[in-house]
C-alpha cells in the first residue's frame, strides 16, 4: 500500500503543478514582487530573533524563485506533495494503516489554496511541513523517557521557528501517547498541553499576539488587521482530526478490510474532490488573475500583449489604466485611445486608494508620463505598504528616480539592499555605472528623458512633488520641457477627451498646436475639434481638420439622424464608426 500511496501522490502533484501552471502562472510573478529577500547575515539575525522568524526567512528564500518561469507552480505542487507525503507518512504510524495514509492529501489540498491566497505568508507551510516531520520522526524515539523529552524538545523548537504550530504539535504528540497500546506511560504526555499553555501565554505577555487564544492559532500566518480566511485554518485542523482517527484506529486495532477499507477510501476520495471544487469556485477569480497578467506584461515591458489582450470590453479601470499605459509606451495613445473600451477619464488613471496595488500602478503610469517626483513618491508608497519586507519592483524604481534626480547616495542605499538579493543582485551591478554619473545619466534613453523633464534640469537635486490631482501630475512635465514631453501631453489630452473637457482641451491645442509637443493634429483631436465647434465650421480649417475627417463627420450625422430613437443605433454604428471621439460622445 506504501507504493501505491507514493504513486498516488506523486501523479496528483503533476496534476497540481500543471493546473498551477496553466492558471496560476502569473499569480507567482505578482506574489514574488511583494516579498524581497535578502542573504545577509543581518537579515538572518532580525528574522531569526522572533518568533516564527525562521519559518519566514524559508519562506521568503522560496518565494524569490517565484521570479522565474514555471518555478512557482512547481515549488508550490512540491510543497504540497512533500505535505501529503509527511502527513501520510505519519498517519501510517499512528494508525498502522495504508488507507488512512491517503488523508494526508485532505491537508495538503487546503494548504495549496492557502497559497493561492495573496495575502498568506508562505511561512505557515514550512511551519506545517516541521509541525508533521516532527511529529513523524517523534514516533521513532523508542524510549518513552527520551520520547517525552524529544517531544517537549520538538515543541519549544517550533515555537521559536514556526511560531503558532507547536500548539497543533502539541495535541498531535498528546493524541499519539494516548493511541498507544499497552501502555501506563501516557499520563505524562499531559505536560505537552501545560507546556504549550505556557509558551501561548508567553506569547501573550510579551505582545507577539493580541490575545492569549491568538497565541495558538495560524493568524500570523496572514496579512495582519485583515480577517482570516477558513481556509488558513483548514489543513491545522484537518491534522488534529486525521490524528485523532488515526490513533482510534491504532488503538483499538480496527482493521480496514472489505467494506470498511472502501469506505475509508471512498470517503477520502469524495473530501479531496470537495476540497478541490471548493478551493476552484474560492480562488478561480479570474478577473484578478487577468489582471497579474497583465501586471506582468508592464512589469516586462510587453506593450503589444497588453494591447491584444485588452481587445473587447473591459471589466474594470485598473485594466483600462494598464491598456492606456501601454499605448502610451507604443506611441499609440493620441490615435488609438478610443479604439478601446476606454470609457471614463480614470481609465488613464485610476484614483489612488493607499495599497499597495494602486501604488505600484501609479508610480509606473507616472514614470511613463516623465513626473519623476511624483512617480517616486508613490514608489515609496508602494514599498513601504508591501506585503513582505520590501517590494522589489518599487526599489527598483525607487533606485532609477534617485539616478534621474541626482540623489546618488539614496540610489546607492538602495542598490546595496538589491545587492544582497541572489536574484536582483546582478540587475543592481548593471545600474552602478550610472552612480555621481551625470553625463552617463543623460546619455541613456530612459534615465536621460526623465532627467530632461524635470522641472529644473540645471538643478537635478530639485524635487517637485505633484499633489494627488491628475491634471496637475500630467502639467508638470509638459511646463518643464514641452518638446520631450509628448507622452504627458498625450496623456492630457486623452484625459480632457474622456472627461469631455471641450474647454480646456481646446485651451490646451491653442497652446501647443505646431509646437514640438504637438506638431500635428492627430485624427482623434481632428474629430474633437468637430465636436468642440459643431456650429462653427469656420473653426475647422482654422485649425486644419482634414477634408476626410469632416466628410465622414457628415456621414455620422446622417446615419445618426436617420437611426435617431433606435435602440440599437449604437450597435450599428459601432462597425463603422467604434473608433472615432464622435460615437464615444454620443454612446458614453
């Protein structure tokens, strides 16, 4: 049976890391940007003295392999096959039978939507894998003396380790001492439980739990002041149970034949499956995962898989907000803004919240626009509100706007923190060039554009912060160098358009027309200009609206007033016309 449950687990592991891979795939990427780790000895001491630090710093050692392709789903499958397999391995031992192995599965299926949870630290499942190989190993101590003090051994370790699970090992160590048979040893097992108690109410006193009953429970093992989802709880307590069964089993020799066995295992069966279909209704949010894949895209630099991505309607601003951003990269915003469900002004710009996300999103839209201060300052945002210690793409940034303002020392501190990461440590050598390098700076096409679009170019140590008002944020660059800054101005525009802002958006054409910000008029402000003058037509060859445009702006008019009182006439012009400001103003 031991071979059969080996088997068993190790094709139901491919399974998980190919149902990961196909689904998951970019919830890994998004996961590791929030977590960065560092190799230092520092960061092993401040982690180390808490407790629960050295789960933790597994943990985060892990999860930065998650940066790369396939490695996420297949560190996560592993864990939960190495779960299973522990759990089984130890529930053989409690029960003495193969069939009641095969539950170990039942735990490991929650902690892998556990995982799935963007908010759960990784830590709770190295603590659960030391929770059960403890517990495993335990029952190998023949002694019953030597077993009692491996056992009180076990649990102190953990409690420093793994934090809250020495209290699951606790009752597991007392549920096994009372399985065994034939024996008067089990009264003293008793001291597992007034062990546990007092290091809960130690974790109490010292302020590492807000209650003495937190001291016990698998909280700390998410994200702090939010409520903690069942499933958290799920594999500790599918263990305690399992145990209890196993050692039932043990104890009064029950033996699994015939009906019993296929029982057992029918019942297994039809629990994985629950757990399974659960977890999918639970964590199949779609709509978030195509937004992390998205996110990825930005992160990578992929403008053109955004934009096929993003055909068709769009649920959501933050997809709008990531879409807008991409055309802008492309040189595509000004001409192709309505070719998209773009359908509100904070579809360039999403309103910040204070999370992370949004921080992160807006320091990239920012970066893109040329307000370095501004995108810096929510980079820090963004950092200081990570999940983890740090997020590593907001250093990233943190590290670039430093070099374009001329703060060489801030940028220096960062790239040693960067330095001390095995995966980003060679991004952070490549960016030391341009330290107290000002002519490097300017020479290089992304650093050199920003640096140019300061409000004092003379003065890079100048640090002009934009307030939270969009308009305002898109204005600065624009005012500080008007022919570099032709992604603010489009951006500008685009949102004087979406807000269906006539004044200003001529105000600002009057301004900028024939300059380097603006020499020409692009079909879509072509169109807007028709729309802002309707009953001056004389205005149209004043700001040069092609022939073209005006001709197919009659064609409109015509089939809207012959459509007119049609419920479907948005329907039957969008073919024809989806793409020009004229439908977006008439059917948004």
């Amino acid at each position: 049976m031991r071979k059969q449950f080996y088997i068993f687990s190790g094709l139901l592991g491919l399974a998980i890391w190919a149902f990961l891979q196909s689904y998951f795939a970019y919830y890994f990427f998004y996961v590791e940007q929030s977590q960065l780790f560092l190799l230092s000895k520092a960061y092993w001491i401040e982690k180390a003295s808490k407790m629960g630090g050295v789960c933790e710093w597994c943990a985060e050692a892990w999860v930065q392999f998650f940066a790369y392709p396939y490695l996420g789903a297949l560190i996560v499958a592993f864990i939960v096959f190495a779960s299973a397999c522990l759990t089984g391995a130890w529930l053989r031992r409690v029960s003495g039978s193969g069939y009641v192995a095969f539950g170990g599965w039942l735990p490991a299926l929650a902690l892998c939507w556990a995982s799935l949870d963007f908010n759960y630290n990784e830590a709770g499942n190295m603590a659960y894998l030391l929770c059960v190989g403890m517990a495993w190993g335990y029952t190998y101590v023949k002694p019953w003396v030597g077993r009692v003090l491996v056992g009180v051994l076990c649990i102190g370790l953990l409690s420093w380790m793994g934090g809250a699970a020495f209290a699951p090992l606790a009752v597991m160590l007392f549920f096994y001492e009372i399985g065994q048979k034939g024996r008067g040893e089990w009264r003293i097992s008793f001291v597992y439980l007034f062990i546990a108690l007092a290091i809960g109410y130690g974790f109490y006193r010292m302020g590492w739990s807000n209650s003495f009953g937190d001291s016990f429970l698998p909280i700390r093992y998410y994200m702090p002041k939010l409520d903690v989802p069942s499933v958290v709880y799920a594999a500790w307590w599918m263990v305690l149970v399992l145990t209890l069964l196993g050692c039932l089993v043990g104890k009064w020799n029950w033996m699994l034949k015939g009906w019993k066995r296929t029982s057992v295992w029918i019942t297994e069966c039809l629990l994985l499956i629950w757990i399974a279909y659960w977890g999918v209704s639970k964590y199949g949010d779609w709509k978030t995962l195509a937004y992390m894949k998205l996110d990825y895209y930005s992160r990578t630099e992929q403008w053109d898989k955004i934009i096929q991505d993003c055909e068709g309607r769009l649920t959501n601003y933050l997809y709008m907000t990531l879409l807008s951003r991409a055309l802008a990269e492309e040189g595509r915003l000004a001409d192709d803004l309505f070719c998209f469900d773009i359908r509100s002004e904070k579809g360039l710009g999403v309103p910040w919240n204070r999370t992370e996300a949004l921080s992160v999103l807006l320091s990239d839209l920012f970066y893109t626009c040329g307000n370095t201060s501004l995108s810096q300052r929510m980079a820090f945002e963004g950092d200081v509100s990570a999940h983890g210690s740090h997020n590593v793409r907001m250093i990233q940034r943190l590290v670039k706007t430093n070099l374009i303002l001329g703060a060489y020392p801030v940028a220096d501190k960062y790239l040693r923190l960067l330095e001390q990461s095995p995966v980003y440590r060679e991004w952070a050598e490549a960016q030391r060039p341009f330290l107290y390098n000002d002519e490097k700076v300017e020479a290089d096409a992304e650093l050199g554009l920003r640096r140019a679009l300061l409000p004092s170019p003379a003065d890079t140590s100048q640090m002009i912060t934009s307030g939270n008002e969009f308009v305002m944020a898109l204005i600065n660059p624009i005012q500080a160098n008007p022919e570099k800054a032709q992604t603010a101005f489009q951006y500008l525009a685009g949102y004087f358009l979406l807000a269906k802002d006539m004044g200003r958006f001529v105000s600002l054409m009057d301004e900028y027309r024939g300059t380097h910000a603006l020499p020409t008029l692009p079909v879509r402000y072509q169109e807007a200009l028709i729309v802002a003058f309707e009953n001056d037509s004389t205005k149209w060859n004043a700001y040069g609206v092609h022939p073209e445009v005006v001709a197919r702006y009659k064609d409109f008019k015509r089939q809207i007033l012959a459509n007119r009182g049609s419920g479907s006439a948005a329907n039957l012009l969008r073919r024809s016309y989806g793409e020009t400001y004229w439908f977006y103003v008439m059917f948004n």
